[in-house]
C-alpha cells in the first residue's frame, strides 16, 4: 500500500484542531503515525491534562479508522 494522508480539522470554543495521519503498509498491517496541533485559549488547558486522555482518544480513532477501512468499498471498485 502506498502510504496515505488522512486530516481533520475542528473549531471549538477557544480552541482550533487538526490532526494528520500518516498510514503506511508494513507486513503486520498498517504503521500510523499521528500529529495533533492544537492552538487558541484552551490549547493550554488541553496540554495540562495528563497523558492518558489522548491515549485514549487515539484508541477510539484507531478503533473507528479500523472500523471504517474494514467496512469500505473495494479500491477497485468490485
């Protein structure tokens, strides 16, 4: 698999977010890497937060991008 770029982006109150996602085939499956840019008022409140909060959402969005990718139609179109 050729490696693939998947973003989002978010405006809340005080705060603006992208994420990017880099996919890429390795035998195993798939390697992600993720980059979260956070800027605005509430960007500070969000880095005092402990570690473990964005752990989590990264397992809910790799749950959700597996979910989706299994789900997807064929590339091919078949």
């Amino acid at each position: 698999m050729a490696p693939r770029r998947l973003g989002w982006s978010g405006v809340g109150a005080g705060v603006q977010v992208y994420q990017a996602w880099l996919l890429t085939g390795v035998a195993e499956g798939t390697h992600a890497v993720v980059a979260n840019v956070v800027r605005g008022p509430a960007a500070k409140s969000l880095a005092a937060l402990p570690p473990v909060w964005e752990q989590h959402l990264n397992t809910l969005w790799v749950a959700q991008l597996k979910r989706l990718c299994e789900n997807a139609p064929d590339e091919g179109g078949g």
